[in-house]
C-alpha cells in the first residue's frame, strides 16, 4: 500500500489537465468513451462497427420518401455547419442521385408543420463505409438524426470521416424544455434565435417563454396595446417577431409556449390597469429583484372581462396547445388586507387564499379551453377541486411531481434545473424527472412528461445569458433524452467540453463573452492574470447575490461576478484530479509541474494587485488578488513536504487552514472553489 505522500505526488502527471491540455486520462478511449464517443445527448442504442465512411469535398447528401422544406433548410444549415469543421467547400443542392449520394435521408412523412407535444422524433442511423442512411417516421425525427450525424464526424491523418455505426433512437421524455425569462431583462431577438439552434443541437423540444413580470411586459397586444405601452420601457416583442420566432423554432422542431404570470408577479399589468389590482395604485414597473405585493384581484369582473380579451389575442397568436399562468409566490397580502375581497371569500365559503386562487384558476381555464389551450401552472395551483386537466410545473421537486401524477395530473419538473442558481452540471445531471427508485405506477409514470431547465432573469445581460444557460444545459438535455442508465458525471464532462467547443459555431457566446468582459474590467491591460482567477472562482450560488451584492433591474451586469460562470473549469480540473490522488494507488511521480502550478497562482495573484491598481472597475475584487497569490504560497510549502516526505507539524497545519477558511469566504460575490481540494492537501501533510 503506497502512502499518502506517493498519492499525492501522483496529481502531477495529471496537472496538463487543468493547464489547459487534455490528460493522457482523457485520451484513453475505455468501454464506455467508446460506447458514446463525443455523443450528447447519448442515443437509445448504439452499436459500433468496424470501418469508416470517407468526408471529402464532394460529399453529397439526398433525400427520399415524403420531404419538406424544413427538412431542407435544416439539411443546407448542417451541411454548412460540416463545411465549418472541415473546411471543404460542399454543393448547395442534395444531390438527385440516392444511390451514390454519402448521406441519404428518408422520411416517411413530414408530420406536424407546427410541433406538437408527442410529435415523433425517433430515427434510426446506419453509417457503412459506402453510405450513412438516416430514416425517420418524421421531419422533426430526421433533425434529431442529423445532429447526432454531425456529432459524429472524426478526424485523423488519414482525413475526415464518421465511423461506422448503428443507432437507434428516440427521446426519454416528450417534453424538454428550457424557459427563458424575457421579463426581467428583455432580451432581444438575436439572443432567442441563437438560443433556439443550439436547443435543436441537443435536442431540446420546447422554449417556454417567461413574457410578463413585475418588471415588464414584453408582449405586443393590439387589443389592450396599453399594456405593452406602458409596463414595458419600450422593451417588448411586437407580433410579428413573435410570429418569427414561433416560425424559426417550428423549423428546429421546438414549440413555443408563452407564460404570462398572476396573479402575482403582476405589477407590469396594473401600471396600466390599477383597478384590477387587490390594492389601490397608482403603480410603476419593479426595478428590484424579489418577491412584490401587486396582485390581481380575483373577486373583481373586471379582471376577468380584460383577461378573456388578452387570452383570446394571445391564443391565436401562440399556436401551441399549451399555455402557462404561472401562479406562483402568491403571497397573498394584498388579498388579506382588502376587505372586499375577504367579504366575497366568506359570501361564497372560500376557506383561504389557496383556494381563492383555485376559483381565479378555474375561471382563467374556461377562457382558455374556449380557445383550445391547455393550463399550465407552477406548483401552488396544485389544490384541491383543480381540473385534472391541468398540467403542474414543479420547482418544490420530484416529491411533489410524483405526488401529482398519483392524483392524475400530468407534470413537468423544474426543480434541480434551476441554472440561475450557478450549481455545476453534475448537480444539475443526477436529477432525474423520473428517479430510479421511484414508487409510481407504470401508468402514473406516464403523467411525468419531462423537464426543464430555468433561466430566470434577475442577474443575466443578452452579453451573458449564453453564459449561464449554456453548456450545463447540454447536460440537462442528455438527462430528458437519453436512457436512465446513462449517468456517469465524469463522462459526462468529457463531453460536455467538446459540445461545449461545437455550440460556438451556432453563434452562442458562452465562452467569448468572458474574455469581452474581462478586457473590458482591465481597462486594456493584460488579462492573463484576470483569467487564471476566473477559471478558480465562481459567483455565490443559490439566491446569495441578493444579499451580498445589491443591484437593481437597471444596474450593469458586467461586473467580475457576470464575467465569472459556473463550473470554474481550473477549479473543477484541479479539484477531480486532487479527489484522484488521494483515494489511488498509483505510483510515484515528480513534483515539478505541481509547483509551476502554485508558482503560477502566487505570480498572478501578485500581477492581479497591480492590475487592478489600474482598473476601477475591479475594485470590488480587490481582495481576491492576495488570496489568490496566498493559495499559491501554500500550494508550494505543501507540496514541499509532500516532496520530501517530511510531516508537517499541527501548528502549520491549524495555520494554513485557518487561512484557506478566510480565503474561502465570499468577496464581491465571487467564491474561489478550490478551497476544500487545498484543505486536503494541507491535511496529507500530516502523513499516515
């Protein structure tokens, strides 16, 4: 048994890792790496073969059985994708030769125009040395296919090529979603689209758009135009460009569903229309972030002569069935306080505020079944005497998804996806809609529907909200899509990477936008420094931001906190390859690349105070330049006992620690995440 020194001496051969190389680890294909290759999500099955099929420039695509021309749009979009990687100039035409053709596509029909939830987007994929062939029941199962082609696509000395295979596919979950908040922060058209291509390179299905809030209004209504006018700053998506995006997403196989939240979160509708409210106005568009009082009042006709004129507009603008209302954070205060509203509870035997808003729901439904839409709602309207109608969007959690299913809902989780919040991927992959140990029914299983991914607002600029959605939810859409079974978080972070490097070329700006950022912080200087720090820290998680770093709707977000993204991939390199050396038996190694490691830290912890000397907007951060300096300086006194294979002495010990526990503190937001890997270090020290 080889001791903790030898251990740890081991984590050198694996720094080119977090040096910003792939580790000979990473190179070697085992069982599984070959099993998914670079696939994301991981298909239903798939069986290798020996052999290759050949990418030159005259590699042709055809096309068979019932196609469209979404079908074509999207063959000419992955072609010049393919062009991108390869770097071959390909004909803009499908060739009118199937037999020769190196992609031949055939569908069986080209199904819904507009997609529609149970669409099916299965398809089968047979690659051979002479020709891939992709089949499909469907247009939108021929998308799905093409991407998992594209994803394919190798290269060695001997050219470009996609390896033999066989792949039989088809989602998990009819429902895969990712809600984008608009409200909060407008964000323009160009961020959706290129939001809306990288959905379809994952194969996400539904773009759940979050349109009215506290802070605005973003819909354009031509029946009631006073609302967009007035609860908007100007900041809103006529009808037309919605008709856009519904358009641009249906030719990616994704429905659009619009929410338009109450009764609360409603202060963008009464700026215009106080006397719906359950309190006097007048009322102005939140600037702040939070939970606010505004409420529409359910006891008033009023309410519901303006919602049923709104729902009839907005239901033939949005063609998807489904139509989200919100209902959630009701606090229920302005209710209490009015005394209209509790005489009409006592005159018709509402007990509570729960079911006051059971009886708004009920009437909202009957506007919307009208109009042939189906309610959707986060988990308050769950009570009883709710129509089994209606679809629960849970973010309390898989308890209480499962908890509506028992009772014959259909549902929708959320909850675990919440990537406002700047938890890893991994913390967002090990939730499953549908857990292993689940006690459901096989019929009951059939209510979950799926999941999404939540990208509220607060704290994201169209400059960063790439950043935050983008590529956790890649992991989250393997976890809709792909079988149960496949759940392992380190292959799942090998290719995260990968696509990570492949949704660029769609336009997203996940990784640019940190280095815009950081050179615009630096006021022109070098940012070297700047980013070995931002690749150790990440911004506070959870809800922490509101407290530790006050800032209004208004405020810029470009400060190191929105430079900074989750998943520090230094930290989370140094700190796999730290949990590696403690618990292997591997043979000894040398030291030398882990102390160019530590003496890399000190040196740019001490470039960074002269950094920011010259840069005021990095102030706030001051104090993260000595703590990183100070990390490197323990890093090199315990990789000096490491080395030597000396013990360290308890007041050592107790010192540095002590010291890592305030450098582990937050500072302007940011938490450096490599603080509990040092502590192990530290701890090693004291030998067996």
């Amino acid at each position: 048994m080889l001791n903790i020194f030898t251990k740890i001496i081991i984590v050198i051969a694996l720094l080119a890792t977090f040096l910003g190389t792939i580790s000979s680890q990473e190179k070697d294909l085992n069982t599984l790496q070959t099993a998914r290759r670079n696939l994301m999500p991981v298909p239903a099955n798939v069986s290798w073969k020996n052999g290759r099929l050949p990418v030159t420039k005259t590699f042709a695509v055809a096309v068979a059985g019932k196609t469209d021309e979404r079908l074509k749009s999207y063959i000419f979009r992955v072609m010049r994708r393919l062009e991108g990687r390869t770097i071959f100039e390909f004909s803009r035409d499908l060739s009118n030769d199937p037999a020769n053709a190196q992609l031949l596509i055939e569908t069986a029909s080209t199904g819904n125009a507009i997609p529609q939830l149970g669409d099916d987007e299965s398809y089968n994929l047979e690659i051979t040395e002479k020709q891939a062939k992709l089949t499909a029941p469907t247009t939108v199962g021929a998308m799905r296919g093409l991407e998992t082609f594209l994803q394919l696509l190798e290269g060695d000395a001997g050219g470009f090529y996609f390896p033999a295979v066989s792949v039989s596919d088809k989602p998990r979950f009819p429902w895969r979603g990712l809600m984008i908040d608009s409200a909060r922060h407008f964000q323009p058209m160009e961020v959706l689209r290129r939001n809306l291509d990288a959905m379809a390179a994952v194969k996400l299905n539904v773009l759940h758009w979050h349109l009215t809030e506290d802070q605005g209004f973003r819909v354009e209504t031509k029946k009631l135009p006073e609302l967009h006018l007035q609860g908007s700053d100007g900041l809103f998506y006529t009808q037309t460009e919605i008709r856009e995006i519904i358009k641009f997403a249906a030719d990616r196989g994704i429905r659009v569903m619009p929410e338009f939240d109450m009764p609360g979160h409603a202060t963008a509708w009464v700026v215009s229309h106080p006397e719906i409210a359950s309190a006097p106005g007048p009322y102005q568009i939140e600037r702040q972030p939070g939970i606010f009082d505004p409420t529409l009042d359910p006891t008033n006709e009023k309410t519901y002569k303006l919602l049923e004129v709104f729902f009839t507009e907005m239901s033939a603008l949005f063609p998807d069935k489904y139509m989200h209302i919100g209902g959630d954070e009701n606090e229920g205060k302005q209710w209490n306080a009015n005394a209209k509203i509790q005489a009409f509870m006592k005159a018709n035997n509402i007990k509570d505020n729960h079911a006051l808003q059971t009886y708004f729901n009920k009437r909202l439904l009957k506007f919307l079944e009208k109009n042939g839409k189906i309610m959707m709602g986060w988990d308050e309207i769950f009570q009883p005497d709710l129509p089994k109608n209606v679809v629960i969007h849970s973010w309390r959690g898989q308890k209480a998804l499962a908890e509506a299913a028992k009772q014959g809902y259909t549902g929708v989780l959320s909850n675990g996806y919440y990537i406002d919040l700047m938890f890893p991927a991994s913390q967002h992959y090990v939730v499953d809609p549908l857990p292993a140990d689940t006690t459901l029914t096989a019929e009951e299983q059939k209510r979950i529907l799926g999941g999404e991914a939540t990208m509220w607002s607060e704290w994201v600029s169209p400059e960063t909200i790439d950043s935050r959605i983008w590529t956790r939810t890649a992991a989250i859409a393997e976890r809709f899509w792909s079988p149960q079974a496949v759940n392992d978080v380190d292959d799942m972070y090998r290719r995260l990477e990968i696509i990570s490097s492949q949704l660029e070329e769609l336009g997203l700006t996940h990784r640019r936008n940190q280095d815009v950022l950081l050179r615009r912080l630096a006021n022109n200087q070098n940012i070297f420094a700047l980013q070995t720090l931002v690749g150790l820290i990440e911004p506070v998680k959870e809800y922490r931001r509101y407290q530790v770093r006050p800032q209004t709707m208004l405020s810029p977000l470009t400060g190191l906190i929105d430079a900074a993204q989750a998943d520090a991939i230094g930290a989370r390199r140094f700190n796999m390859f730290v949990k590696s050396v403690v618990t292997s038996n591997i043979e000894k190694q040398q030291a030398p690349a882990l102390k160019a490691l530590f003496n890399d830290w000190k040196g740019d912890g001490m470039r960074l105070k002269i950094l920011i000397e010259n840069a005021p907007a990095l102030t706030e951060a001051k104090q993260l330049a000595p703590d990183l300096q100070s990390l490197g300086e323990i890093g090199l006194e315990t990789v000096e006992f490491l080395q030597t294979g000396k013990t360290s002495s308890a007041e050592w010990r107790d010192a540095k620690l002590k010291s890592l526990a305030e450098i582990g503190k937050q500072k302007a937001g940011l938490e450096f995440q490599v603080v509990e890997s040092m502590k192990l270090l530290v701890n090693a020290t004291a030998g067996n």
